[in-house]
C-alpha cells in the first residue's frame, strides 16, 4: 500500500506530462523518489525502441518530484541542467524503474541522480539533473 506521499505525487502528475507517460509512483521521500512505467510504442523512436527523450522525461519529473519533496512551504522549482548517458535500450512491453536521489540539497539548487534500469536490473541510463528552487510568491 503506497503511502501519502507517493499518493500525492500520484495526483500531481493526473492531467499531467507524467500522467501521459504512464509514470507510476512506487516510493517517494525526502532521500529517495521511485517510478516505473511500461514502454509503450507511443514513446519510442523507432519500432520497439523507447525514444530517449522520453526516458529523459521520466527522470526529470522523479528528480522534481525529489526536489518537490525538499522545498520550504510556498517554493517551487524547474530544471535548468540535464545531463542523460545512455547504456542499453529499453523495448516496447519493458517496465523500466527509475530510483532517484539527492546529489545535493542547497537553498538556491538542488542536483539529483536517476538511475533507470530494466526488469532484469540493467541500467538503461543515469541521469544528473539540477533544479533550480524558486522562492515563493510574494516572498
């Protein structure tokens, strides 16, 4: 059973890029956000091959949702630095698992690392992206 947490960032991404996806929010902490989704040939690039880009997106939204989870009441975030290395592809009907986590937790940045991996455990891609934190409004 997922906790409120994962829940809440669950219902963040309804309506959302993540929801198109078809990001599923297994974890999510402080220290630690985790997804996966099943590779659809939607989001592929070539027949029964997920698109890079699109294994981009995933990362990117766990490492703002991790961001998300350490921000002061009021703040927000937006990525301005991703930095993706590709090792093996990911094909259609594949559940890949993202696990992402802090690298760095400061007042003006954060920077987070997703590892993304297939059913079988393989990295697929390591992902190291910066969140800039934006001061709440009227703040």
């Amino acid at each position: 059973m997922a906790d409120a947490a994962t829940d809440s960032l669950q219902r963040a991404i309804r309506g959302m890029f993540g929801e198109l996806l078809g990001m599923r929010i297994v974890s999510a902490t402080k220290d630690e956000v985790a997804g996966e989704l099943t590779v659809r040939e939607e989001l592929c690039t070539t027949p029964g091959i997920m698109h890079g880009g699109a294994i981009m997106a995933f990362a990117d939204t766990l490492g703002a949702m991790g961001t998300v989870m350490n921000l002061p009441p009021g703040a927000g975030t937006t990525t301005i630095e991703s930095k993706t290395n590709f090792f093996a592809g990911a094909r259609t009907g594949d559940t890949i698992s993202g696990r992402c986590t802090p690298l760095h937790r400061g007042r003006r940045t954060m920077v987070w690392q997703t590892s993304v991996t297939n059913a079988e455990g393989r990295l697929l891609a390591l992902i190291t992206q910066t969140q800039m934190v934006l001061e709440p409004k009227g703040g």
